[in-house]
C-alpha cells in the first residue's frame, strides 16, 4: 500500500534529480528497501514518514552524484517535456538552466518548484530554519531568471 502510494512520487524526485529513468527505478527501489528495513524505528505518521521517505531518496541521489560527478547531467529531458507541448522551448531552456546550477541549489528548487513540496517540508528534511530556507530558494531565483536570460541571448 505505502509502495503504490509514494512510489510515484519518489521516482519523479529522483528522475528529476538524476535525469537518468534507470538510476530514477532504482533509487526508488533503494529507498522503500532502506524504509522497510527500519519501519519500526518510522513514527506512524504520514508526513513524518513521507518526509523520512523523501530524505532517503534525496540521499540516495546525492551519493550517486557524489560517485558520478563530473558526468552528472540531466540529459533525458525529452520524456519529461512531450515534444508536443507548445511550451516545450521554454520549458528545455528552463531545464538547461536548472541543470546549471550547483547540485543543492537544484535539489532545492526540484522539491519546491517540481515536487511541490511545501517551506515547512524541505526545512525539515534539510534541517535549516524556515527563513533561511526561503531566502536561499530566493536567491536561487534570481540566479536561475539571471541564467536564462544568458540562455535566452544565446538563442
């Protein structure tokens, strides 16, 4: 039951992450096997338990990035933009822009802008006061609006 109700959503987190559909089904795979390998441990709740479940996906990522790091780029764009989409200009140079930005700042704006994951939910995974959160995901902004204005004259 937990599986097909978070699976999803996992896998979206780490393909955004990694870009990668394979690292993406395994990461996932790695996070449920490391949940349920502690789900005595996990309080009942279900946001404390789907915050656990997000720190461990966002864990398992950034220990792949670390193994891979100067290979680390998004480069499957293409399934998570149809090609059909009108936007879809717009939405890969927004993509090329946030696969520029460092690593954290990234994962940063994935679990907000992305996942939709609420202040209160990434200060607590990231164990970081609320205001400091905002301030970086403002900062990060701007920097993202800074490079794809670069992009955009780039053409």
């Amino acid at each position: 039951m937990l599986v097909k109700e978070y699976s999803h959503r996992i896998y979206s987190y780490s393909l955004n992450f990694s870009g990668s559909r394979q690292f993406a089904e395994e990461a996932t795979q790695e996070a449920f096997f490391r949940i349920f390998k502690s789900i005595d441990r996990i309080e009942a709740n279900p946001k404390i338990f789907e915050l656990y479940l997000y720190k461990t996906a966002k864990n398992i990522c950034i220990d792949n990035y670390r193994k891979h790091k100067g290979e680390h780029i998004v480069e499957e764009q293409d399934f998570m933009i149809p090609k059909w989409d009108p936007d879809y200009a717009t939405k890969e140079l927004v993509w090329r822009a946030l696969n520029s930005l460092p690593q954290e700042e990234r994962n940063l704006m994935i679990m907000r802008e992305i996942e939709g994951l609420s202040y209160e939910e990434i200060a607590t995974m990231e164990n970081i006061p609320l205001g400091t959160l905002k301030s970086r995901l403002n900062r990060i902004k701007i920097k993202l609006a800074e490079i794809l204005q670069k992009l955009e004259k780039r053409g």
